[in-house]
C-alpha cells in the first residue's frame, strides 16, 4: 500500500521561500515518478513539477521555471518541492502526486499542504 504524505505548507511574505516535503510510505520513492499539482480557489488544479523515477530529469510548469526545485532523498524516501521568490500568485493548495509509468494518469496523491503568499 503506498501512500503520499504532504507538510511544509505556511504563510510566507512575497520573495519568501518554503520547503514542502512529501514523504512516500509503502514503496521505495524509486519506483514512482513524482509530480507536484497545485489548486488555487476557484482555479482549475495545475501541474507545476515533475521528477522521473530514473533519469532524475526534472520537468517544470512555465509559470515556476527559475524559482521552484523538485527534488528526491532515497535514503529517507521522501520528495521536496523547494519553493524560492514566492509570489502571491503561487498561493495554492499543495499536492504530490505520484505514478509508475510515463502516459497514465497519476493514482497515488497526498491531501494537500495550504501555501499562502501575502503581498
């Protein structure tokens, strides 16, 4: 049984920078290609990160390229999404998300961390 547990969510001025972590239980984090969504209220949930299981290769939402860095540690299983120069427009509620192959849908998704930016 594989699950996904997010944390690191807050409330940071913009320019600030948070670390979320989401920590994969069940299963070697290896075995997963990871991806951070993220829902702002009333807005269509958003893709904005995505590391694969073997490559490493990191791919990222336009919108973040430069400030946000998704990130893996085998040893303690777990997958970070270093946020940087954060803007009032990244405030959102946080998900990892998590698949075994490249083309499906992701199954595996935590409940979420609140990242709230004030101007």
């Amino acid at each position: 049984q594989v699950q996904l547990e997010e944390s690191g969510g807050g409330l940071v001025q913009a320019g600030g920078s948070l670390r979320l972590s989401c920590v994969v239980s069940g299963r070697t984090v290896t075995n997963y290609i990871m991806a951070w969504f993220r829902q702002a209220p009333g807005k269509e949930r958003e893709f904005v990160a995505r590391l694969m299981k073997n490559s490493g290769v990191t791919y990222y939402a336009d919108s973040v390229k430069g400030r946000f860095t998704i990130s893996r540690d085998n040893i303690k299983n777990t997958v970070y999404l270093q946020m940087n120069s954060l803007k009032p427009e990244d405030t959102s509620v946080y998900y990892c998300a998590a698949k075994e192959y490249i083309g499906g849908d992701y199954n595996y998704w935590g409940q979420g961390t609140q990242v709230t930016v004030s101007s």
